[in-house]
C-alpha cells in the first residue's frame, strides 16, 4: 500500500513524542493535539511519512545496505 520510508530510529523518536503529545493533551486539556498524536502513530505503524515522500527522503535501509 505505502512504500515504506521510516527507519527503526524515526520510528521510536515519533513513537516518543505522540505518547508525550498524547499526555500533554489530556493533562492540560488541550484535545485537539490528540489528532497530531493520533497521526504521529499512523506513521509509526506505517513505516510512512508523506512528508518525506513528497521531498524524496527517506531514512529506512535498502536492502543494499542492510547486505554490507
């Protein structure tokens, strides 16, 4: 479905920061940052960021470089 555009260190910094958000929301009140939350993990559990897609970036291994 997505091609997959996220390494193992991306995903774990966005997995971080939308339960820190997620938190955040809930103890300040502040509901509306549960959507950002809530997309933080999509791209966690994707392995894919339209952002990066969009300017060509990736930060996952190809198989070529996972081999040396």
């Amino acid at each position: 479905m997505f091609d997959r555009n996220m390494g193992s260190a991306d995903r774990v910094i966005r997995l971080i920061l939308a339960i820190v958000i997620a938190v955040f929301s809930f103890v300040l009140e502040l509901y509306p940052l549960i959507v950002v939350s809530v997309l933080l993990l999509f791209t966690v559990l994707t392995s894919f960021c339209g952002i990066y897609r969009l300017f060509g970036l990736t930060t996952c291994k190809t198989d070529l470089e996972e081999k040396k």
